[in-house]
C-alpha cells in the first residue's frame, strides 16, 4: 500500500509558489512602472539593493515554506514504515 502525499505539506508547497510567483510579479510591476513613467530617450538604472530585496523577500519564504514541507512529509513517511511494519 503506497502513502498518500501529506496535505498540510502539500499544501505549504502551493504556498511556496504563490509567494514566489507573487514576488516575480511584484518585480515586473516594478519594472513596468518605471517604464511608463520614464521620458523618451531615458536610460533607466535599477538599484541593485531594491532589486535585490524584492528577490530575496519572495524568495527565502518560499523556500522555507517548500522545506517545511519536505520535513513534514519525510516525518510522515518515517510514522507511515512504522505503522505499516
């Protein structure tokens, strides 16, 4: 008998990608909006560090969110070969 995947990680790992997919879109907004308020002819010049916040704002939950859900479920499968020994 095979485990079933656990739901509550599960869960957590679509929490992951709607927090990452959400900081990529907060980063092309950002990209967009400095596009529609430049003048014709300018050059526009990202500052690294705001940039660098949005990636990382989005990015370390979302991997914290999909490694919380790992360990729930590699704990899941070790309480799942006990019961089913």
């Amino acid at each position: 008998m095979k485990k079933p995947i656990n739901k509550f990680a599960l869960a957590l790992w679509g929490i992951a990608v709607i927090v990452l997919i959400g900081g990529v879109g907060s980063l092309a907004s950002m990209q967009a909006m400095l596009r529609t308020t430049m003048q014709p002819g300018d050059t526009i010049y990202e500052v690294a560090g705001s940039s660098w916040r949005i990636i990382t704002g989005s990015l370390l939950p979302s991997v914290q969110l999909a490694a919380f859900g790992v360990i729930i479920e590699l704990i899941d499968q070790i309480r799942w070969n006990a019961l089913h020994k």
